[in-house]
C-alpha cells in the first residue's frame, strides 16, 4: 500500500466501513512528462489525455478536481473559503513547491516497487460537500498515527475550534484506529471533513508524520503527542 494515494485508501475505507467523500479516476500520467512539461521539453501525450478528460468531467460548481497523490494549492485554498465565490479554474499549475515534494516522494516509493515501470499518477474529480462552518472555516480534522496511540488536530491553525468539539475529535481518533486494523503501515495521517448535516468523511490519508517530512503537523506546534487533541495552536 502506498499511503501517498487515495486511490489506495479508499478501499480501506470500504473494507473498515467508514464513509468518504468518492472519486472517479481518470487518466494516468507518467511523472517524467510532469518534469519534462515543467522544462519545455518534448511531447507530454498522457498530460495531454488527461487534460481533455479533466475538461469533459470537472465542472466547478459540482466537483472538484485533483491528483491521486495530493490536491492542487488552487483547491485547498479554495477549500478553507468553504463556500467559495471563485471557483477554481481548470489548469495545470505544476510548479507549485508542494506539489513537487509530493510527486518527487511518490516517484522514490514507486520506483522502489516497480523500478521496471514508469511511474504514473492519476487526476480524478470528486463532489463538492457542504462542510460545517466554524468562523469562516469549514471543520476539518487531522488524525496522527503512531505505534504508541493516535494523536487528532483541528486542520486549520488560523481558526481555533470550540471545546464542544472534542468529543468530534475523539470520533476522528475512533475511526482513524478502524483504519488502522485494515492497514500495513505502523504510521500514517488522515483527513476527515465534517459535513453540515454532522457527518464525518474520510478526506484523504498520507505519510506518518516525521519532523522534516511532507506531513503537516496542523496545530501542534512540533511532533503531535499520542493521544492528545488540539483543538487550537499549542505553541
């Protein structure tokens, strides 16, 4: 299992029974065309395909779209207006620095699986999902795996969350350790969103967190402690 997909997570999802948000996959494209796109050099043919798919399938006002190893910059910045005005373009903005950390990491984890194949990463849309609001921000939850317990953080450091909802935190913590028994990994991290009727759906998964990994630690302000919840910054 490579904790950088969805597309690896949502089966678990289904296999431990919990609710998320659903994607329908579309094209693969090979990373090197990704870099070779980035320097101007030569044909970028399954860029390409996957760019014309993407224009039958997204429409901005019912979906969103993304790739199977993370969401654009553009999306998450629309994501956290929760109730956006502007809608995200169609676009392929591939030099974002973030974007490239993760296609250079998943590019490692696949090559070390299959270094006969080219790797490829997937685009795919998804429905857009009202999300309960809190000052401006939709409440999403950052759930931290480690092999000494689960550690569970409000996503967004700008808005702190009422106490009220720690015990939604400590939902985020059971579901995440139902996640765990379907999986191989001794870490790992996992979104969830809370929607306006009060559900609570699976986001996306990635990396355990380390200290000068791709993971953001939300609002702890260094490693987060196994089984604490912040709900606020803890500075």
């Amino acid at each position: 299992m490579n904790p950088i997909l969805l597309s690896h997570w949502l089966p678990i999802c289904d296999r431990a029974r919990i609710a998320y948000i659903p994607a329908t996959f579309g094209p693969e494209v090979r990373i090197d065309e990704i870099f070779r796109f980035l320097e101007g050099l030569g044909d970028t043919p399954t860029l390409d395909r996957a760019y014309a798919w993407l224009r039958r399938h997204y429409q901005p006002r019912s979906t969103m779209w993304r790739w199977d190893c993370c969401s654009t910059e553009i999306l998450k910045a629309t994501m956290a207006e929760s109730y956006p005005t502007a809608l995200p373009l169609l676009e392929f903005d591939l030099d974002e620095p973030r974007f490239m950390s993760v296609l250079e990491e998943l590019e490692r984890s696949l090559r070390g699986v299959t270094p006969t194949q080219q790797p490829t990463v997937s685009v795919l849309v998804r429905p857009w999902v009202n999300a309960k609001v809190e000052a401006s921000y939709p409440v999403e939850f950052r759930a931290f795996t480690f092999p000494s317990g689960i550690a569970v953080s409000s996503y967004y450091t700008r808005r702190p969350l009422p106490t009220s909802y720690e015990e939604t935190a400590i939902q985020v913590r059971n579901l995440t350790e139902k996640l765990a028994a379907y999986t191989p990994l001794p870490s790992f991290s996992a979104d969830f969103l809370l929607t306006e009727e009060g559900n609570l759906l699976f986001l996306e998964g990635g990396l355990g967190f380390t200290r000068e990994g791709l993971v953001n630690s939300c609002c702890f302000s260094g490693e987060p402690k196994p089984g604490a919840i912040a709900l606020s910054y803890q500075r």
